[in-house]
C-alpha cells in the first residue's frame, strides 16, 4: 500500500468528508434530491432525458456527420447514450480518450483532433484504431501526419486557421492526394444562425478562390447558444445546397450535446458580505464556470429549509456575488458576479446548470478535495 493510499484509508476511517463514494440514487426532481440527501459534498446531478432528447435533435437535424467531442465528458454512460442515440463517431485529443471510446462503442469512428501529435501516436492511431481523419495547423504537422500514414488517400487532414497559411497547407496535401477538410469555429455567445452559416460560406468561397476545393467542411462547434439548433441546421441546409454544393458537413459538438444534461449542486460553506466559499471550485467542477463566468450557465440556490427561521422565507432581491472554492489556493476563484438572493446564508446549496461538459470531467484531485457524488434525475429539463 503507498503511503497516498494509506492516508486515504485513515481519513476514510475517521469519517472525513475528504472521501467521497458514489450514491447510485434516483429522483424525480433535482429540489427533491438536495432535499432528501442534504450533500455535504458537491453533487452532480444527471439528466438522461436531456441528454437522449438533444442527441436526437442533432442526428435527426444536422445536415452532415455528428461528432461529439470526448473532452467534453467522456464518462461511459454518456458515450452509451449517445451511441443508443445513434452517435458513433468520436473527437479524441488522446490515445486514452480513443480507447475509453472503443470500450463503450466499439464500432465508433475516431477524429484525432490534437493539434500537435507525437508520431508514435499517429502511427498507433492510424493502425489499431483505424483513425483516418487527423487535426493539424502547420505544414510540419501536416507532414508528419502524411509522412508516417504514407499518404493515404483514405486520409482527411482537418485544417485549422484561415488564410493563405491554411490555403497553402491544403493544397500541398490535395496535390498528393490527401482528402482536405476546413475547420470553423463560431462565437457561441454572439453569433446568429446565419451570421454562423455565412462565416462558414465565406470561408468555402475563400479556399476556392485560393485554389482548394474542400471535401469537408468541419463545424467545430461554438453553435450560436441563443438561437434554436433547427435555426441552425436550416441555414446550413440552404447553404449546403447552395453556395457549397457538394461539400460534406462534419459537425464536431461537445457543450451543444452534453452541456444541459447535467447540474452541480454546491453547499456554502461561509457567508462573507458579498463573498460566498463553497465546496467546489476551479480545481473540481467549476473551472469552466469560472473562466465563462455567467456565460457558463444559471446558478440557482436551493435553500435549506431545515435549518432553524429559514421555512418560508424568501429573498425579495437579487444580489451579486463572488465565489470562491475550499482550496487554500487563489486561482480557486469565481468572480461571476453571480446573481443570487440576498438571504443566501450558510448551508444552502447552488446549482449551477449546463455542468454536463466541462465540469465532473475536468476535477482534479488537488488538496484532496474530489467528488464522484451523483443521481439521476428523471425529469426532462435541468
């Protein structure tokens, strides 16, 4: 036993909220989970009819291959999901994301969308998982990737960036055969579905103006979050017809399919004035909250009315925090504001929505603090 594992054990024994076991549990609703269960640890509730309701929006509407991205939440039950949604093809930046997605969908396809690849992992890519598509931004990637897969022509070099760089690079690939694909990422927050589709276009018309005819126009997400995706996928559709005729959509989604599958339910620790400490934080599940800010989703306290004084009583008014998580450390901060009642005290819980990507998937064990806490929620919207 290693001297890690033997710490853990004792403080396990001592009961310590330091160490954290999975609750297997389901409920109706999240309010009727947090009440039940009264998490002293951070809790992440999962909504498996969002998730199967929003794969099916995406495979049914898109005009093109659906491709979720493995960074997003790799957990297996979101890969069995989506693969019973009919979603099998995979973006993985590592060989363990490749082989966590062959375990749970073994018929997947693969996009190995690293921006700098070893060769090693090219080669073993390429031969024990069949990958054929591969992501790169500069003419040595691009050569190393054509150098060690021989120039398949069953190869499609997915380039990222605009401009005569990328331009040159495609050309250079499609001059020995290698199928090209043109990668495009939009401003989630500020885009529209037809600002979204003309960036696409425009950059269509600018790599055929500079000699490359692209066989594969990839959508790396950053789908416009105030519009509808049936919006979206009308524009595309049009433009697919249209301007681009005879160009094939890859659209490579991780937030858009997984984001609203998934709440985090947080407890405050200690009230400051305007400063609320919680037990999690940007070294758990709240790093993409804290860099998005409120563009990262709702939050939403939930409040313990079991304490003392506390039934039926009500904030009249809206008030802006910061929040900060249990580690001893000052990057574990959240500046928000975030808007909450200004009765939020000790021993509420936050719920902070749109935590299915980016969030359980990217805690870190730093200071010991870890959760793996989670229940299921039947209803159909977080």
């Amino acid at each position: 036993m290693s001297r890690y594992q033997a710490v853990r054990r004792w403080v396990a024994d001592q009961g310590s909220p330091l160490v954290h076991e999975s609750i297997p549990s389901r409920y109706a609703t999240l309010e009727e989970a947090v009440r039940t269960l009264r998490p002293a640890q951070p809790l992440q509730a999962v909504y498996p009819a969002v998730r199967a309701r929003q794969a099916a929006r995406f495979r049914d509407g898109f005009p093109g291959r659906v491709i979720y991205t493995l960074a997003a939440n790799p957990d297996p039950s979101v890969l069995q999901d989506l693969r019973m949604a009919g979603i099998t093809s995979f973006a993985a930046k590592t060989l363990a994301e490749m082989d966590g997605a062959r375990r749970e969908s073994p018929d997947s396809a693969l996009v190995f969308t690293a921006p700098v690849k070893a060769r090693e992992d090219i080669r073993h890519a390429w031969q024990a998982h069949g990958v054929t598509a591969f992501a790169c931004a500069t003419p040595e990637e691009s050569r190393k990737i054509r150098e060690v897969t021989g120039d398949d022509p069953r190869v499609t070099l997915l380039v990222r960036g605009q401009g005569e760089g990328a331009f040159a690079l495609a050309r250079e690939a499609q001059a020995v055969g290698v199928r090209v694909g043109l990668s495009v990422a939009g401003d989630a927050e500020a885009a529209t579905p037809l600002a979204y589709v003309r960036d696409v276009v425009a950059t269509w018309r600018a790599a055929r103006a500079a000699g490359v005819s692209p066989d594969v126009m990839n959508l790396e997400g950053g789908f416009p979050r105030k519009a509808s995706p049936e919006s979206l996928f009308a524009c595309l559709r049009d433009a697919l017809v249209g301007a681009c005729e005879g160009v094939e959509a890859w659209g490579m989604l991780g937030r858009s399919l997984v984001g609203d599958s998934a709440t985090l339910v947080t407890r405050v620790e200690l009230r400051k004035g305007d400063v609320l400490h919680v037990n999690d934080g940007t070294y758990g599940s709240l790093s993409d909250v804290a860099r998005r800010g409120a563009a990262g989703g709702a939050v939403r306290l939930i409040r313990d009315d079991a304490r003392a004084g506390r039934k039926g009583v009500r904030g009249r008014a809206l008030a802006p925090f910061i929040l900060f998580g249990p580690t001893c450390d000052s990057v574990d901060k959240m500046p928000g504001p975030f808007l909450l009642p200004d009765d939020v005290q000790e021993g509420d819980w936050l719920a902070f929505t749109a935590a299915g990507a980016y969030g359980a998937s990217a805690q870190t064990r730093f200071n010991g603090f870890f959760s793996d806490a989670k229940v299921e929620i039947t209803e159909d919207r977080p």
